[in-house]
C-alpha cells in the first residue's frame, strides 16, 4: 500500500521527468533543421511560384492563398527599392542573405522557436514592378505571417495603400 507521502514523491517525480523532457523537445524544436530551400534566387528572369501549401505569398501567383500586389512604380525603381531594403535592414528579425540592385534575399527568424522564412524581393525594371514573395520553410500553414510580414515592410517603407 502507498501512503500519501510516496503518492506525493511520485507524481513529483512524473511532474520532474515531463517538464524535462518538454524542456528538452522544446530546445531540440528551436533547432530544427531548416535549410535553405532550392527554389530561391531567379529562375528565367522571375522569382519561383510559390509551393502547393498556404505558407508563401508571392506577387507573380494567381492563386488567390497565395496572390499579393506588387509594387508598381515610375521611374527607375530606386526609391521605392532603397526604402524596402532599409525596412528590412531596421527589421530586428531579418539578416539579408543576398543582395544586388535587382534582387534581394532576406531570412527572418522568428524570436520563440526560430523559425526562419525567406523573403525576396525583384526588382523589374522592364515593368516598372517590384515583385515580392515571403515564404515559410517549415510547416503547412503560416497562419497569415508571410502575408502580414509583408504588409508590415511596405507599411514602414511607406509605400503602398
């Protein structure tokens, strides 16, 4: 028969070894591995469609989970371009990756569980278009946070409605 004490030592001893090994999957998750996906860059000019799950925006896709506007402009570009990158630069979540006068890649982690999305950014000056894609590389779903990511940038560059 237990007693109470032995009944109490116990359960602080299941109590001990689930926190342990929350704490335990929790840091491993923080870790995950997230490399850098293949289908970044330009491909023929244009950035990459997004991918068959509602975790990436884009404003070259015509699907509307993943369809955003892109920035349109006249002129050059350079304006609007230089404000985008500058709102990436102050983002205390981004580090650039690759950066040319027509194209940028930035990797933003998030701060709890270090996930890492990637955003892009294409400067055509062809079509006097700025085409942007912000996409997650880990999960199904992002929960709106490319798309929100987004909006947020354009916000601070002060470009858009």
């Amino acid at each position: 028969m237990t007693t109470k004490v032995q009944t109490a030592r116990l359960r602080v001893w299941n109590f001990a070894i689930l926190s342990g090994f929350l704490i335990l999957a929790f840091l491993a998750f923080r870790k995950w591995p997230s490399r850098r996906p293949e289908n970044l860059g330009l491909k023929d000019g244009t950035l990459h469609p997004c991918p068959d799950k509602p975790n990436c925006v884009c404003s070259l896709d015509l699907k509307p989970q993943h369809a955003i506007d892109p920035i349109r402009f006249d002129g050059d570009g350079r304006d609007q371009w230089r404000r985008l990158v500058s709102a990436i630069e102050l983002d205390a979540q981004a580090r650039i990756v690759t950066a040319s006068d027509t194209y940028l890649h930035a990797e933003f982690t998030t701060p709890l569980f270090q996930f890492v999305d990637d955003l892009e950014l294409h400067l055509d000056r062809q079509h006097n278009t700025i085409h942007i894609r912000s996409a997650s590389r880990t999960g199904h779903s992002d929960l709106g946070v490319n798309r929100a990511r987004v909006a947020r940038l354009l916000k601070q560059a002060g470009i858009g409605g």
